[in-house]
C-alpha cells in the first residue's frame, strides 16, 4: 500500500506540490463532461501527470454523490452528472449506460487502474456543522435534525427497487470491466442511515457494509468491489471503535478493496461529526496496520479534512493529513 490522493488537478503547480509532498499517485476527476472524454484525452492526461512523477492510476466518472437532480435554481447545474443511471427506467439511462461503458473501454486502453463512482441519488447528507479544535469547522450529521417533512425526492425508491437499478448496472457494466481490466470501485452513499429506512423515500442500502456485503456478491468479479471509504464504514457502525478492524477485514480479505479514504470520526449510526485522523475515535495506526495484515495494496488516500482558517485551508488540511499518513505508513511498516 502506498499513499495517494483525490481531486481535481487542473494546475500544473498542484502537481508539482504533490510532488515535494511525496504524494505520486492520484485518482483525478476531469473537468470536460464525460461526453468529450477519449481515450486519448486520457492518454495525455496520464503524460502529464508523469511529468511530475505521478501516477495517474484511477478516475472519477459523474457519479459522485452529488444530488441526481438540481432542485436549487440559484445553484449551478451538474451536467457531468450521469445520476439519471440509478433513477429508474428512461432512454437517457440506456444513453448514460452506454456512455459508462465506452469509458471503461477508454480507461482500460488508456492504461487506468479503474474508475470510482457512488450509486446514490440523494448525494451526501449533512447537517449545521459544529466546531473543532481550534475553532475547526466540523461536517456533522444528525438523523434527527434533518428536515423529515421534506416530500419524496425525484426518484425515490424503496430497498428493494434500489436493489434492481444496482443490479441491473452492474450487470451492464462489469462484463465490460472485465474484458477491459478495468476496476469498478463503487463509494459508500455518505452516509448511510441504517438497514431498512429511508429518507425522502430513498434507501440506502449501500450507505451500509451490509449492503456491500451483498453487493460485491451480486456480481462476483475481480472487477466489481470497492472505494473504501473507512469514514463512512465507520459512520453506519453503532460502535465503529471496535467494529471497523472487523470490516476492513472482510472486504479486504476478499480483495474487494481498491482504495481506501482513510478518514477519522467522532459518534456513530445517525450521529457523527467529521474529524483530524489522530482525534477521532478510530485507533487509525490500528487501521493501517489491518489493511497490512489483508494484503491490500493500494492507494491511502485523504478525505473530508475539517474547514481551517487561512486562506487555502483545504490545501493546509490536506498536507497535514499528507504528513500523518506517511508517518503512519513507516510505523505500520516497520
């Protein structure tokens, strides 16, 4: 295993940073609308990026957790936004599904080690953020402080229909996968709310490390696992302190682990605040060193740093939790 990171690298002087921050493996999300991707739009990519001596190894594609349909006239719109796939049965999602699986075609020519992506339509759910160590802003979640009067959101389906649009792609897509030796790492719904319930008449199933228990049996294939998002694993589990080795192991076991987003809590089910990774309740040296004991051997990546002052927090939480990673790396390994 090795560190990597995820985002948008648009700007040579990012990579250059990543660089001198001994990150050299990335999975980017490109800016064009998937429409206009090549594969030779990815072949350059890739150049690019080994200018720097980075890998270019994984891609997002426009599934990403983010609400399917706009429902704010004030915010910009999504047009990369492929979320019609899991909205039920329409002749754009056999469009959009055939678009997926010429990307995948693409990436497999390309040389890419897979895509990521997120089957939801709800996107991620928050809500008012609380405040941290020094005055850190905190992604929080409270199942009871959401809006519960809210109707039925676009889409809307129950656990057993959620069940048939998941099926339904990845039948479509793995087959594709596989002929191209692609990997398809599908993210956690963020976060999930527990087995059987639904918000907005929308479940979750794979908001849960049950419900991706049954999904990487739906299809079984080398091809088909996960974007392990260890802070959202952690944030469906009643008592994620001891239970998350336990998960960790049973997907990484499997080899149904292709990236990790190494990302600490504080709470549990339904409540939890997003933290630094050495103040949550997660042993996260603990963590690293279960991934080691399953053989996974991929990117550790950050993920969902807490809001700082200054003027590029982001890239300040970033590189802190850059730093702590390579640590952890060196404890677990020696």
């Amino acid at each position: 295993m090795y560190i990597g990171t995820q985002g948008r690298f648009d700007d040579d002087e990012q990579l250059k940073v990543l660089a001198q921050l001994g990150v050299n493996n990335v999975d980017h999300t490109p800016s064009e609308p998937w429409t206009e991707w090549s594969t030779e739009m990815i072949v350059k990519l890739r150049e690019r990026f080994d200018q720097y001596g980075i890998d270019l190894e994984m891609m997002h594609i426009p599934l990403r957790g983010r609400p399917a349909v706009n429902e704010d006239p004030s915010r910009e719109g999504q047009p990369n936004s492929a979320g019609v796939i899991f909205m039920g049965e329409s002749e754009e999602r056999e469009r959009q599904l055939d678009q997926a699986c010429e990307v995948i075609r693409m990436a497999g020519e390309a040389g890419l080690r897979g895509l990521n992506y997120n089957i939801t339509i709800l996107g991620h759910l928050r809500t008012p953020s609380e405040t941290g160590r020094g005055g850190a802003t905190l992604s929080t979640f409270n199942f009871e402080k959401l809006n519960q009067d809210v109707e039925d959101f676009p889409g809307a389906a129950g656990e057993e229909e959620m069940w048939e649009r998941i099926e339904y792609w990845l039948k479509r897509v793995i087959p594709v996968a596989e002929e191209y030796k692609v990997q398809m790492a599908c993210h956690p719904s963020d976060p999930g709310i527990g087995n059987g319930k639904t918000y907005r008449g929308v479940a979750r199933p794979l908001g849960m490390p049950d419900g991706f228990k049954k999904f990487i049996e739906v299809v079984d294939s080398p091809y088909n696992g996960l974007n392990f998002c260890q802070g959202c694993m952690s944030e469906a589990l009643e008592n994620p302190a001891e239970e998350i080795f336990d998960v960790i192991r049973y997907f990484g076991e499997r080899k149904k682990i292709f990236n990790v987003h190494f990302r600490n809590i504080k709470g549990g089910l339904n409540n939890f605040v997003e933290v630094m990774p050495d103040e949550g309740d997660i042993d996260m040296i603990k963590a690293l060193a279960v991934y080691k004991e399953v053989g996974y051997e991929y990117m550790i990546m950050p993920d969902h740093v807490p809001k700082m002052a200054g003027p590029a927090a982001r890239e300040v939480g970033f590189a802190y939790t850059y730093g702590y990673i390579h640590a952890a790396m060196q404890a677990v390994q020696a």
